[in-house]
C-alpha cells in the first residue's frame, strides 16, 4: 500500500540527507583549514535569519527562485530541459519594466494585473519559441535555451542603452515605472512584499495543474515516456510548446515581480542567475512544486546569509556556492531518479527509464 | 561446467532464488523453463554478471567467478541474448555490433569489418540485417533480437545464454538457429536456454531444468521427460494439458476457435501505404475486421507489423490510404508490442497507467481535472477482476512482474469499452497461465461483438484464436484462403519472405 507515497517520502529524505552531508563535508573543510563551523554556520544563520530584517531580505531573495524554481521543475516533468529560466526571466522583466512607466493612469491592481501579464507574456514568448522549435524543428531545447538566454540579456543591454534609457542618458538605466505598477514593501524598512504571496499561489497552482489536471498528467506521461505517450494519442507537440511557455511565464512573472517590487526599473543586469541556480532548487525539489518553496528559502538563505558570515568570520561567500553545489552532486550522485533524468536527457530515449526500473521489475517478477 | 551453487537472491522481501543449485556441462545445451516469476531471469542475470547472488557461489570448470561483473562473466566467456534486447537506439547497427563484440579486439573500430563479420555469421543463420547504416531505433524487436544473437555469437562464447530468443524467429531461421546451437554443442560449448514453449525446450535440448517460485523443482533429460511432465513441473499442483508440438497442432483443427459468425465491418482498412527509410514499409495494405472476427497476421517480425501497429495507433500518418473504425477512432484499442517502452510508464504508479487509455482518461476527467479518487477506486476494482498481483492502485508499474504487466496493458484497453481491438505479440514471454486467460479474454471480447486484430509471430496462437488468416511479408498484407492454413503454406510465405526482403 502506498508504494508511489513511500518512494515520494524517500525521495524526500534523499534531498535532506543531501543537504546534511554537503553541511558535515564543509564543517571538516573548515574545521581543516583551523575555522569553527559551529561558528560559521551560526553566523550563517545569523545573517538569514538571526533578526526582522534579515529573515524578510532571505524571503525578498527566495521569491524569484521560487518562480524560476517552478519553471525549471514544469519543464522537466515533461523531459523538457529548459535551461533558459534565466532568459525568461530577464525578457519578463523587460517586457514589464517597458510598459510600467505608461501604467501612471491605471487603477493599482489593474496596473499590477498589467505588470505581470507583461511579465508572462514576455516568458512565454521566448519559453515557447524554444518549445516551438523542439516540437516542429526537432532543436534540442537544452541548446536552444541557453542561446537564447545570451540573446535575451543582449536585447536587455540594448533596450537600457536604446529606446528604454532614462532621458538624462547618463546610466544605462530604464525610466521609472509608475507608482501604480509599484508593488508597496509592507514593513519597511524591510523589503517584505506581495512577491512571496504571489509565488506561493503560483506554486499551489503548479501542484494543482500538475498533479491534479488531465494536461498535467499527459505532461508527466510525456517526461517519463515519449514514446508510449505517442502510442496513446498524447499531442506531444502541442503539450511541448504549451509546457514550455507556461515554463517561461512563471519565470517572466518572477521578472516581473523583481521589477515591480524591487528595481522599479531595468538595469542592464536584471538576474544574478537565478535561472540557473533555479535547476538547482527544482532538484532539491525533486521536481515538486510545493517543495519548490523551502528548497528556494533554503537557497536564498544561503545567499543571504554569506556576507554575514563573511564579516563575521572572514570566510568567502563563496562557500556558499559550494555548499550550494555539494548538495547537487550528491544529491545526483545518490539518486536514481536524477541520473535517470539526466541520461534521458542526454540520449533522449527512454531506454535509461527503463533500464533503471529493471531491478524493480525483477524483484516483482520473483 | 558451469555450476551454481546454493545461489540465494532476495529483492526486498521477495526470495527471488532460494538456494539454487544448477548445472550445466561442455557439449550440452541445457534448456531452464519456469512460469513468469520463477526465477529464470534471476538466475541467467547472475550467470552474466548483471546482477550479484546474495549467497552462494557460480563457477566455470572449477574456476569461481567474480559475480556482478558483467565484464567478469565476459571475459570468462559467457554471453548472453537477453529478452528485452539491450542496443544502443541512436546508434546503427553495424556501431553496436562493434561496440558489443565483432570490433572488440582492436584498438580502433572497424565498423566495415564487424559489419561484415557480422554478415558472414548472418548469412550461416539465415538471418536478414537491416539496411547498411540503419540505427537501431526503428527496428522491430525480432530484428534486435537477432542483432543480439548475432552479437553474442560474435564473443564465440563458452557459455552461451540465451533468454526467450525463439519466439520472433521464422520457422526456417529457426532451423538455422538450432543448427548453429548444435554446432556450438559440438564444438564442446556450453548453450544454456530460456523458454516457456516446452515442446521447443525437449526438442532442442539435452536436459532442462525446471524452476518454480525460485527453488529448483527437478533436472531431466530430455529424451525421458514429456511436454506434460514438465507443465506438471513447472505449475505444480494445476494439473495441465498436453502440448502439441507446433506441426501437430497446425494440422488438426482447434475446436476452441471460434466459429465464424460476423456482424458488420469495424475496422476498414484499404491500400494503406507508408513510405519511409527508402522503401514502402506498408504496401497497399487492405483488408476488414467484422465485428465477432479474430483476424490473425502471420509473419516474420519486422515486416511491417510494428509500423502497420503505429499507424493504426495514429502514432504514424499513412503516405496513402485510408483506416476506418466504427463508430469512430476512438473506439480502437492497441495493445503494442513492446509493452515496457510502448505501453507502460514504469515509474508511474498503476492507477496513473491505466490513464493513459484516452477513453479510461476522459471518463475520469472533469473539465480537464482528473477525479483522482474515483480513478484510483476505478484501478483496484481493475485489479482485483484481473486480478493483477500489486500493492496496490498507487504502487508503481515498475514493481509488476511482465505477466501482471501485460495482463494491465489488457485490462487497460478493454476498460474503455472499445470495439476494436489491435494486438501484437499480446502473449510474447508469458507463461502457460497468463497465456491462457489473455487469450480468453481476447475470445470473450470478440463473442461480445468486439472486433480483434491479431498480428502475432506465435502460429500456433494464430491458429487457436483466428478465424481469418492473413500473411504479412515486406509491408504487404495477403489473405491466406482456408486451403492456406496449413503450417507448411504458411511458413513458406513467412520464410521466404524472410529470405528475399
């Protein structure tokens, strides 16, 4: 009884057992190198979330990986490597931050509503031209994302540089969006906003669809394999163009959420990549759009964490990245499941799927 | 002599082998038969390496070997041909041959002289290779299965493994194939084979060995053991019927066919054309299926039944040609052929499998959401009418032995009350029980007015169930008229046309 559960709950446990070994390695880095990571990882934690402020930036700094986390993990519950979160993101700000500034005589929430439509549109716009091209041109999505992420922050530099540059012309900036499209910090000085709210519907919603819609099970059918998929008159190709916008959307909503709430404006720099460390929080995930959220926390933490820990203890933030990149290679190193994926990934077959299972199949033949 | 001794494997709480001794002897070809879930694949699996015994020991001429090594077993030269045929699918043939064994010994590969070694070895077999260059992917299974042989064969082996290789060959590539085992016996090589068609194993075998629930019930030679004796064996306490061998059976009328008795046509099929790789792989293919009619396709795999199956799946768009179902497309159901890469999604839990029918989907989806419990309730009444062995509606696929696989594939595709069925090699690699009741079920659906397409490589299932025969060589389909069903007519066609394609 409850077999798919058991596994889920040891999946799970995989990804928390990953986050506990990254921690112990470091600790005996640190503990090599004459550093008390008793210390360290209480400075950490100090920094993320020792005190109002800090906890509410660490929730600020999770939202758009939250965001891009469901992206990535919409993507690839349908196989479909979508590696261009990163350009998603950045287009939905641009498409945002363009029409923010002539958002002034909008009725606040309709302006917000217009802001992250915008946000979507855009997403999609450049997630489903990657879809469109793996559907009908056979363009593999992993190369096509990420060209397409280069484009997208070339057309961003050109818009702050061009047409979207603030009048002045002295920074490569964008006008300022209306009050309007402004969405308000509640208790500043803190940064808390609406962002964090929005995302936590987004990623019910996301569980819903996936788990609880007609589409969504064909989308999942579809990642697992192709080809019976095919054989029971699932539409692959419109399934694939479908998931990939929706896959750009929520990241271009995350731009948009980050133009809204935070920069109020387009910089020639809107993503510290947080489409790319998104790949990582939908692992952690595994791919779940609930567990999306604490696995974006938990990431965002880190990050927030780090200069606190850097003036305290001298440590490099850039153990943080390292933390950050433990946690995937053992979590990949461990698991079945993302090596699975990432082998169907690589020959696009599902022969991997299958070959994996062989040892499960041999225990319920005996 | 290859020996194993008190071999014990567990998988979870399942004792999958429980202090297996077996073993066979250089110049003899030993045949291990079992019902599915026996321990055969088990056993075979530790002999090449693939998978490690909890306890006990396998040794070559006294030699112990190192077991979970499938390099190990290599290299002591065991090659096995396993059921599921493991080939790379974006490589071309002549790649995996010399990745497996013809190319092997030098440091660079020389694809033209695996490719021909490879058709030295073919052209002794009889055996037909796919086109010059052609990847593995398209092919049917018969043609991997006889890539594998091939490939194995190339490693001339001490021990040859062979699992459930027979089943996709043509009679006279059968011939072949059995020479060259007698060869290889005689050359004082060890040929150990896998299969549930009994008479075959008495037929072709020195001793078999008979497995059940992972314990080795007995080891007889062949010459003093009868078809019966082993089904009693295998089964135990159900008591089983005589198995005809093939001819005997071709030749007499089986009172359990239906008799023909047919409503209107339900599925039409007229000059269905498909071109591709260079040539028409479906050639003006026509016929029809009355509602009542179990319409059988012989044939050798891999000439055009697979693409025949796809374009009736609506998977491939025929070039030419026309595919009507009555009422509508919806009303046909296909069971592939593959069932593991075709049919089921294993790690998908089984109430989410039978999802997968468009019929099963849409009657438990409300404007576009699934209604989980009614569906997940709809899969355990499933599988206990089957009644399918599981933990459960949410466990996973993967956890199903292939029998209780494909009695899900079955259950699936009548459970959106179709009217047409298309099955192909329903039955392939299982045991006399499944096989028995998946061809019930396929008479019942067919005496309740439903219409069954049966396209299988098995003549004798062909002859038990159909009441209209058809021949499928190179893409064409021919009705053989009643004076056709006779096993000699019919294997000429399907061995010629082996020959000439």
């Amino acid at each position: 009884m409850g077999g798919a559960i058991k596994w889920r709950i040891a999946t799970m446990a995989t990804s928390l057992g990953a986050i506990a070994s990254a921690i112990a390695i470091i600790s005996i880095v640190l503990l090599a190198l004459g550093a008390s990571p008793l210390a360290v990882f209480s400075d950490l934690w100090q920094g993320a979330f020792g005190n109002w402020l800090a906890a509410t930036d660490t929730l600020v700094k999770s939202t758009p990986l939250v965001f891009t986390g469901l992206a990535i993990a919409i993507a690839f519950q349908g196989a479909l490597w979508n590696i261009g979160a990163d350009g998603q993101l950045i287009i939905g700000a641009l498409a945002a931050g363009a029409i923010g500034p002539a958002l002034g005589r909008w009725p606040h929430p309709i302006a917000i509503a217009l802001m992250m439509a915008a946000g979507a549109a855009g997403g999609a716009l450049w997630g489903g031209l990657a879809g469109w091209l793996r559907a009908r041109r056979e363009v593999n999505e992993v190369i096509s994302t990420i060209m397409l992420n280069f484009v997208a922050v070339q057309i961003l530099s050109w818009a702050v540089h061009g047409p979207l540059m603030e009048p002045s012309r002295s920074f490569p900036k964008s006008v300022t969006i209306a009050p309007t499209a402004q969405l308000a910090f509640y208790l500043e000085p803190s940064r808390l906003n609406v962002g964090m709210v929005l995302a936590l519907v987004f990623a019910v919603g996301c569980h819903l669809g996936l788990f609880h819609s007609a589409r969504g099970f064909e989308l999942r059918a579809i990642g697992r394999n192709r080809r019976a998929s095919a054989f029971f008159g699932i539409p692959i190709a419109r399934i694939t163009v479908a998931a990939m916008a929706l896959s750009g959307a929520l990241a271009g909503v995350g731009g948009a959420v980050q133009v809204s709430a935070i920069t109020h404006r387009l910089y020639e720099t809107m993503s510290p990549g947080w489409g790319y460390e998104a790949i990582a929080v939908a692992l952690v995930a595994r791919l779940n759009p609930l567990a999306i959220v604490p696995a974006a926390i938990l990431f965002g933490a880190l990050d927030n964490g780090s200069q606190a820990m850097q003036r305290a203890d001298a440590v490099s933030p850039v153990l943080v990245n390292v933390i950050q990149g433990l946690v995937i290679i053992i979590l990949v190193a461990f698991d079945a499941v993302a090596a699975r994926g990432m082998r169907g990934a690589l020959l696009g077959d599902a022969e991997g799927a299958v070959a994996a299972s062989d040892a499960a199949a041999e225990a319920g033949d005996a | 002599m290859l020996s194993a001794t008190a071999i014990t494997r567990r998988f979870g709480r399942t004792l999958a082998l429980d202090r297996v001794d077996f073993r066979a002897y250089p110049g003899e070809i030993h045949a291990l038969v079992g019902e599915n879930g026996a321990g055969k694949s088990t056993l075979i699996n530790i002999f090449a390496g693939r998978l490690k015994p909890g306890s006990g020991t396998v040794a070559l001429n006294g030699e112990a070997l190192v077991t979970g090594s499938a390099h190990a077993a290599l290299k002591a030269g065991i090659a096995a041909v396993y059921q599921s045929p493991m080939l790379f699918e974006r490589m071309s043939w002549e790649e995996n041959l010399a990745l497996g064994g013809f190319g092997t010994r030098t440091l660079l590969n020389d694809l033209a002289g695996a490719a021909g070694r490879a058709r030295t070895i073919a052209a002794g077999l009889g055996f037909k290779l796919p086109p010059d260059g052609a990847p593995v992917e398209r092919r049917s299974v018969g043609e991997r299965v006889r890539l594998e042989i091939l490939r194995a064969l190339s490693f001339e082996p001490r021990v040859l493994i062979l699992d459930e290789p027979t089943g996709v060959l043509a009679p006279a590539e059968l011939e072949a194939f059995v020479d060259t085992l007698r060869r290889l016996r005689a050359a004082g090589r060890i040929v150990v084979i896998v299969t549930h068609r009994l008479a075959e194993a008495i037929a072709v075998a020195d001793r078999v060995t008979v497995l059940r629930h992972g314990r080795v019930v007995a080891t007889r030679t062949a010459g003093e053991t009868s078809a019966a004796e082993l089904a009693r064996l295998m089964i135990g306490d159900v008591a089983a019927s005589p198995t005809k061998s093939t001819k005997a059976r071709l030749r007499t009328p089986d009172d359990s066919a239906p008799i023909a008795v047919h409503g209107a046509p339900a599925l039409v099929v007229e000059n269905l054309t498909l071109a591709g790789e260079g040539r028409r792989l479906l050639d003006g293919v026509s016929f029809s299926v009355a509602a009542g009619e179990i319409a059988g396709v012989a044939g050798v795999d891999g000439n055009g039944q697979r693409e025949l199956v796809e374009v009736m799946a609506g998977l491939r768009k025929p070039t030419a040609g026309r595919l009507r179902v009555v009422p509508d497309r919806q009303a046909l159901a296909v069971i592939a052929q593959n069932r593991d890469l075709d049919g089921l999604i294993l790690d998908m839990p089984l109430w989410e499998n039978l999802l997968l029918a468009r019929a099963v989907r849409e009657r438990f989806a409300r404007r576009g959401w699934l209604q989980r419990s009614s569906a997940m309730a709809f899969c355990a009444g499933v599988l206990d009418r089957y009644p399918i062995r599981s933990a459960g509606a949410a466990s996973l696929a993967a956890a199903l032995s292939g029998g209780n696989r494909q009695r899900l594939a079955v259950a699936r595709a009548l459970a959106g009350d179709p009217r047409v069925l298309v099955v192909h090699d329903v039955c392939r690699g299982l045991d006399l029980h499944a096989t028995a009741e998946v061809h019930r079920r396929l008479r019942e659906f067919a005496a309740a007015g439903g219409a069954v397409l049966l396209i299988s490589s098995d003549l004798d299932e062909l002859m038990a169930l159909s009441s209209s025969l058809h021949v499928m060589t190179r893409g064409r389909l021919v009705a053989a008229t009643a004076a056709d069903r006779d096993a000699e007519r019919i294997g000429l066609l399907m061995s010629g046309a082996a020959a000439e394609s």
